[in-house]
C-alpha cells in the first residue's frame, strides 16, 4: 500500500554574491552553528552554474528548511543569527526570500 502524506514547511531561499571569500565562510559556520537550536536543515548549498532563462546575477545559493514560519522567524530575529548580519553584510551581496512549500512522504 502506498500513502502519500503531506507535510508543510518553511523554505528560506537565500540569493548570494560575495564580496569577500574570508569573510564569507566565516559567516557560513557561524549559521550553521546558529541553525542547531532551532532543528533546521540545510537542503542545499551551491554555485551556480548556469542561467537557463532570463536574468540572475548572484554566485550562489542557499536552501534552508524549517518546520513553520514561527521557527524560521525565532532563528533569524536570534541573538546568535542577529550578530552574524554585520558579517554577512560586509561578506556578501545577499537576498532572503522564504517560501512556504508541502514536502511529499511517502510510504
């Protein structure tokens, strides 16, 4: 027998350029540090590689999943994500965008 079952979650999409390699990986492992609390994983990050159709200008891209919009919102107003902006912002050219999506599981 096979069940699908839908889940919904939380997706932030963040758009990159970087500035600054150095400073760039030091802002990633200060996310990823900043992301256990809160039980969201990372589902992707990587370089672009080519832009199929129409206009995108940013290096890379970072997919994070959280279990609802509560959750994503109590990581990025916290004191451990909060401290790392000034980084970020020196870092990288960066857009956030967050997406509300099902996951499919099947079983």
């Amino acid at each position: 027998m096979h069940i699908e079952e839908r889940i919904m979650a939380v997706y932030l999409v963040g758009q990159v350029r970087i500035i600054d390699h150095d400073k760039w990986q030091q802002y990633v492992t200060g996310v990823a540090e900043s992301l256990v609390p809160f039980d969201a994983q990372i589902v992707f990050r990587g370089k672009r590689l080519e832009v199929l159709a129409g206009e995108h200008d940013r290096d890379l891209s970072v997919v994070i999943r959280f279990a609802d919009q509560q959750t994503l919102e109590g990581w990025f107003n916290s004191e451990a994500y909060q401290s790392l902006i000034e980084l970020r912002d020196s870092a990288a050219e960066v857009t956030i965008i967050t997406y509300e999506a099902e996951d499919e599981v099947s079983s």
